[in-house]
C-alpha cells in the first residue's frame, strides 16, 4: 500500500524494528554457542540483552500500531479506528 510504504514514520518504525529482529537474531546465535560451551556469564549477559530486545521490539510493535492508528486508520483499519474512536 503506497500510503504507508511512502510514510517516513512507518519507514523509520520497520527500519528499527527490522535492525531489533536481526538484533535478537544474533544474540541467540551467540547465546547458543555460549550455552553449548558452558560460558555461563556469558548466557546471562546474552539472555539478560535478548529480553532488552524483545522489550524493544514489542515497544516497537506497539508505536507502529499506535502510529498507523493515528496517521492511516481512516484508509487502513476503519473498523479498528471506529472501535477507538479515533477520527
Ligand atoms: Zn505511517
């Protein structure tokens, strides 16, 4: 939908959420090695920084929501603005 993909906000929002993915995605591959090598502070350094990410990420969910809602509801959820009441 051109809309949002032209939309600076949503492109900064899946930008970020898109690094926080990756992001989450290394730090379990390293979190893996760590545990298969018994590097015990390391897992909890690695476990500690992927619940800092989830974190992240489910904030980041929640801002794309929030933002969608406010900037694109009239033309792309009506039915999710009308329940707010967003106009
Ligand atoms: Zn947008």
């Amino acid at each position: 939908m051109n809309f949002v993909a032209e939309c600076k906000e949503c492109q900064r929002l899946a930008a970020e959420y898109e690094a926080a993915t990756m992001e989450w995605f290394r730090a379990q591959g390293q979190l893996r090695v760590a545990q298969f090598s018994h590097e015990q502070e390391s897992s909890d350094r690695l476990r500690d920084e992927l619940s800092a990410i989830s974190g992240r990420r489910d904030q980041l969910r929640e801002a794309t929501g929030k933002h969608e809602l406010e900037r694109h509801a009239e033309v792309a959820i009506p039915e999710a603005a009308a329940a707010s009441g967003v106009r």
